[in-house]
C-alpha cells in the first residue's frame, strides 16, 4: 500500500503515514531503477557478443 484509500477510516492521514508511504515509494522506484540498469547492461553484453561472433563469421547466417 503506497498510500492509504480514503475508504480505510483506521488510516489517518498523518506525517507518518505520508513518509513511509513516501519512503516506500522511493524504494519501490530504486529497486526498478536498479532492475532497468542491470537489463540494460546484459542487453549490452548480448549486441557486444553477437558483433564478436558476426566478425569471426561474417560470411556465416542464421537463416540457412
């Protein structure tokens, strides 16, 4: 829950509630930011590969 439903009248909207709701938030969005950096560098590595493998054999296809 990042922030309280107005229907949930046991949550107050409260300084504390706002900052972990607020803190949540952030971690949710680095742990998605981290995952994001960590695909876009093995997407990386696979071109940095394929170009390695396309120039030892260049003369080569995959649809033969």
């Amino acid at each position: 829950m990042l922030v309280p439903k107005a229907s949930d009248l046991d949550v107050r909207w409260n300084k504390g509630t706002i900052l972990k709701a607020s803190v949540d938030y952030i971690r949710r969005m680095q742990k998605d930011l981290q995952k994001s950096r960590e695909l876009e560098n093995h997407s990386r590595r696979l071109e940095m590969t394929n170009k390695q493998l396309w120039l030892h054999h260049p003369h080569s296809t995959i649809w033969t």
